[in-house]
C-alpha cells in the first residue's frame, strides 16, 4: 500500500464502478419519479389519448382551466427550501414561458396536489394546436433542476371545416312516390375532417336559420369521403308537396359546431298527379270580343276541372305574358273565378291603342314546385277609342272608362229659351232640342245616338256626313214624352257614337239639365149644366133667390187634398171665351184666386162665374153669330216634395159650347 492509499485490484475497481454506477442510477430514477407531468381534469378531455380539450372549457369564461402539480419529497432543513418553476410551450419549438414560481418548505405538503389556473384568453393560449406544460425543481440542496415530464393539451376551438359553412349536399330528384322510400343525402368531403366528427341533419319546410331548433332527421359519426345519410320515408310523407331545404352541421371530437351548411332545395310531389288541363274562359269574350266596356266591369277568367288535384295544388293564370300569382286550388269549386287587374289587361293588349289583338289566356298548376302541365285559349281583345284623344304621353288616362271626356258635351234647350239646361214651367208639355258639336276624328257613316236619363231617343239617330267637319253644330229634338217620364229633377243628357269598324263606343260625358217643366195636371174642372147636345144653354144658370148675389154659371173643382192643400190654401181659377165654335177671336178673360175653406172646401166646391159680367159678352160679341166656346182651369203650388221643391199644379182646361139666349134675345134674368 502507497502513502496515498489502498491499491485496489483490477477486479475491486470494476465491482467499485459497478457500484458507483447504481448509486447514480438510483438516483437518477429517484428525480424521475419526482419528476411526474403536470395533471389535468380528466373530465376536461374530449380526447385523452391525444389531449384534446372540449371546446367549451376554452371558450366559456365562466369554466376554469387549471392544471396541477404533483408533490415531490419535500425534505428541506429547517430555513432552507425547494424553488418550483412551471412552464408553458406551443409545440416542441415554442419558446418556453414561465407561467407560475414558488418557494415551498416542508411543511408545505398539504398545498400538494398545487393547482395552477391557466389565463385561457391571454394571448399565449389563443393558438389552436399542442399546449406543453411541465415544471422544474430546484432544491435546497443546489442540485441542478431538471424539467419534468410534459402535459400535452391540444387546444381547438375551430368549427369543422375552417370555420367556413360546409357545401351543400348534391341536388337531390324530385321526390315521388317512386322514390320516396329510398332518398338519402351525399355529406360532401371537406378539408379538415378528422376522426371523431359527427354529422345531424335535417330536412325542413322552413329555410333553416343559425342551429335549427328541430330535432334532425338524423346524425352519425364521419366516416368517410361522400358519405350517405338516410331520409326516412316517412319524414318526407309528414312534409307533404312542396318545397323543403336540406342543410346539416358538423361537430369535431372537442365539440365545434360549424356553421349551418349551404341549403338544398328538394322538390316533393306525392300521390297522383293532376291531369287534363281544359282551357281556360273568360266570360266577358264570350260574344267574341273584350272591349273597354267589359275592362271597366272587370274581367274574370274561369279556370275549369282539374282532376287529381289535391287542395294544396297551385296554378297560376295568365292574362298575355303577364303572371297573376300562383294561389291554391283550394276545395275545387270549379270554375274558380280570377279577377284580372284592369292596368294588366291593358298593358298586354298594348300601343298603340287600335284594332283586334288577340290574347293568350292560360294557367299552369303545379304540386309542390313542379309545373304538372299547362293550357290557354286565345280572346280578341280592341279597346281602340273614337274621338279625340289626349296629347299627352298617355292617349287614355281614364282607362278604361269608355267615357270620352274630350268629347263636347251636348246642351240642351227649351222652346223660345236661349239658356242651356234648364227647362222650366213655362215648357211644360212643349218638345226641346239638343244641340251638339261634332268632334275631332270623325269619319263619314259614324252613327250618333242620344240619351236622355240613359233611354234612347229613338228616331233622331245622327249619320256623319262627308262633308261634316269638327266643330259644326248640330240639333235633334227631344219629345216631351221623355223630358216627363224622367221628372223634374237634374237629368243626365249624353251621346254615343257607334262605328262599324270599332266595337268600343265613343260616349261623352253627361250633361246635367235641370228639369222644372213638368206641371201636375189635375182634371179640367167641369161645367154645370152642360145638355146633351154639349152646350151650355139659359137652363144651366144659376139664379140664386137671394137678389144680392148675380147669377152665374158653375163649375165643379173636385177634391183638391190629394194635392197637399188645406184650409187657407190659395187657388187660381181662370176662366175665358173666344167666340163661335171655330177660330181664335178672344171674347172675355177673368180670373179669381180663391182661398180654401168654408166657402171653398178644400174636399171640392163650386166656382161661379158671374153671367152678365163674362158670359152675356158672348152674345153681345157678334150681331149675328151669338155662340161661343168657353174654358176653365184652375192653378196652384203643390206642397213641399221630397225634394224640397214646390210642383206648379195647373189642371186640364174644361171647355164647353155656349149658346145663352132664346130665339131673338139673350138669357131672360128675373
């Protein structure tokens, strides 16, 4: 042995590095097992194998995220202590982060297992992908820390397919009863799918907003490429004819939900379909032509049976090109009417506004949205106009008024009176005449018709002549039987004109005449004591035995109440004499107004025309012929009609032949 030692043997030195070499190796694996990766929640995996978290304890700010630090062999002496470091790192190349530091003494145990509570919304966790935690020990001692194993937690908080909305599914046929039973959906590939995806869904009437709210018609894990998604039979039976749109999502293994797909519109059409489309009618062309009169009534077009039709059918009639809107067949009370909007009507027949045009009229029906079929009929159609027309950028914009209200408007006119419209008492019973100006576009053999009060007054039909111009004047008469069948009231005076090459007459605008000629005309009060020869002779006087009173003829006025008179109603009495029993030589005139009561009952009286006063004239008129003819009537103002007017009242005239005297003389008077 050396001063410096023992001198071991080559077979001591290999069992001293043997065991040397197990004393490090002890102590190796002794850090190792202090040395344990961070732990998670196992409930906050959606994956354990690869450490994919659920999506939402990274997205809710109400849900922690907390990772946790197992104890190690806390030994240090009194006053010393172990320093605790833990990091985080994106991916094996990101930079490492310390995240948490601590001093931790042995009597710190209990604080083990030491939760760490990640800040999720700092911007070093935002990152999809690997999130590596682990932790570093320096002990008291000095020993050189050594990292721990790593926690791998793979954040993912992207939808399925990038966040993008997922393509529709391919169009699908439309559906029948041939192949309701057997419809499925293509799911399109999409770029990130992965293990672990799921698919729902649905099949719907109304256009899917955001995550529908009604159960789906299915779901199932991806599995592949261009999968296939069954729609129950049923499902599309419970939707019935229509439309309906497809759409589905997708969630990926952490719980992302995509965005609602793109939407695919699927045709269903179930049950026997409708057949034997009849041509449509239109009332109104039924006498072969739609003019402007039935565009101003309304045009109506019938839509005939329809077999096979179901309640929810549709068809959508036509007028021209024009669509009037697809509507239900309904319960089928065939023919179901359609109204058609006059400024369609007019539209499609078009400009300029001349001649015949024919009209296609049609319908479509359809289920759902297929078109099972169509069928039309064609209708001449001429609302040309005669007279003039407006300048303007719109020849028409009454349309479709036949009225023409460029047309002059006719006037009227009472005998011996120059003021238009206005016919009073003085024309009672006599005839007027309406005057009217010729209008610009007329042509030779144009037929003017006039209406009073909307009757026609036949027989004063006007035929233009080829050397009529506008603006001449012409007049036809009206009788009285028209002016007094109408009435004193304001009575609408018009003309059409008929052309035999324009079925649409050319009507003007009405004019108003104001009508008070029409008298009432009681019976003519009659004479008394008229013989029956029918001559008033000296017998039919009345010598009264009072000498006060002179004597008289008579009349008799019947009972006056039915007229509206009373006691203190005044009354007219005219009574004249025209000599012999021909001719117009005027003898006498005298008149009386007399007021209704004792005297004069209003129920009916008798009126005294004094003899010597106005009637003896009659003989003493001519020395040789002493006849005559004598009359009588009577007047007033009827009451108050409905109208607020007073009717003048005049009666018939009573008449009667006088011969008053003897054989040489006149009456004898006592």
């Amino acid at each position: 042995m050396s001063r410096f030692g023992r001198i071991f043997s080559k077979a001591e030195l290999n069992r001293r590095e043997n065991r040397k070499q197990k004393r490090d190796g002890m102590q190796r694996n002794a850090c190792a097992l202090a040395d344990s990766a961070p732990r998670v929640d196992p409930s906050a995996l959606a994956d354990a194998a690869d450490g994919t978290l659920w999506a939402d304890i990274l997205k809710d700010p109400a849900k922690d995220l907390v990772i946790e630090i197992y104890k190690w062999n806390l030994a240090p002496p009194p006053g010393e202590f172990d320093a605790l470091y833990v990091y985080h790192q994106i991916g094996t190349a990101g930079p490492k982060e310390e995240i948490y530091s601590g001093q931790f003494a042995a009597g710190d145990a209990s604080k083990f297992p030491l939760p760490v509570k990640l800040d999720k919304h700092d911007q070093s966790y935002l990152a999809d992908g690997d999130h590596l935690f682990f932790y570093e020990i320096e002990l008291y001692s000095g020993v050189p820390p050594q990292p721990s194993d790593t926690l791998k937690l793979r954040f993912d908080r992207m939808g399925p397919n990038e966040g993008q909305p997922p393509k529709e599914v391919p169009s699908l046929p439309v559906i029948t009863d041939a192949n309701v039973g057997s419809i499925e959906l293509t799911l399109p590939d999409y770029s990130d799918r992965a293990t672990g995806d799921q698919v729902f869904w649905w099949i719907s009437k109304e256009i899917p907003e955001g995550e529908p709210t009604l159960p789906p018609e299915g779901d199932a894990p991806v599995t592949q490429a261009d999968q296939k998604l069954p729609v129950r039979q049923a499902s599309l039976q419970a939707l019935g004819d229509g439309e309906a749109w497809v759409a589905y999502l997708l969630i990926d293994k952490a719980g992302n939900k995509s965005l609602l797909s793109l939407l695919t519109k699927v045709s269903i059409t179930l049950g026997a379909l409708p057949t034997v489309l009849l041509p449509p009618e239109v009332p109104l062309a039924q006498d072969g032509l739609v003019d402007r009169e039935d565009a101003m009534q309304g045009i109506i077009i019938e839509i005939p049976d329809i077999t096979n039709f179901k309640s929810t059918d549709e068809f959508n009639p036509r007028w021209g090109i024009q669509d009037l809107g697809w509507r239900p067949i309904g319960l089928g009370a065939f023919p179901i009417p359609v109204s058609v909007d006059s400024a369609v009507v007019r539209e499609q027949y078009g400009q300029p506004e001349v001649g015949t045009k024919g009209v296609n009229v049609s319908y479509q029906v359809r289920r759902g949205i297929e078109t099972q079929g169509d069928a039309f009929t064609v209708v001449d159609v001429n609302f040309e106009m005669i007279g003039p027309v407006d300048p303007g950028p719109d020849p028409d914009p009454e349309w479709p008024d036949p009225v023409n209200p460029r047309l002059p408007l006719p006037h009227v006119y009472g005998q011996g009176s120059t003021t238009p419209d206005l016919l009073g008492p003085e024309h009672d019973q006599l005839d007027a005449s309406l005057e009217f100006e010729l209008y610009e576009g007329l042509m030779e053999d144009d037929e003017v018709q006039f209406f009073w009060g909307g009757e026609h007054i036949v027989g004063v039909d006007y035929t233009v002549l080829d050397t009529d111009k506008a603006g001449d004047l012409r007049s036809i008469e009206i009788l009285w039987e028209y002016i007094n069948r109408t009435g004193n009231t304001t009575v609408p005076v018009h003309y059409e004109i008929k052309r035999t090459t324009v079925p649409n007459k050319g009507i003007s605008g009405k004019q108003g005449v104001v009508v008070n000629a029409i008298v009432i005309h009681p019976d003519a009060p009659e004479f008394v004591g008229v013989n029956a020869s029918g001559w008033m002779t000296c017998s039919a006087l009345d010598v009264p035995a009072d000498p006060s009173i002179p004597p008289a003829i008579l009349v008799t006025v019947e009972d006056l109440s039915q007229y509206g008179l009373t006691d203190g109603s005044t009354v007219h009495l005219y009574w004249w004499a025209l000599h012999s029993t021909s001719g117009d030589d005027e003898v006498i005139d005298w008149d009386e107004e007399i007021t209704l009561g004792v005297n004069y009952p209003v129920t009916g009286f008798n009126w005294r025309i004094p003899y010597e006063d106005y009637v003896l004239p009659i003989y003493e008129f001519d020395s040789n012929d002493h006849s005559g003819r004598g009359f009588v009537r009577y007047e007033f103002e009827s009451a108050l009609t409905a109208s607020g007017k007073r009717v003048p009242v005049i009666s018939d005239e009573g008449m009667a032949k006088f011969a008053m005297h003897g054989t040489t003389d006149p009456c004898d008077l006592p």
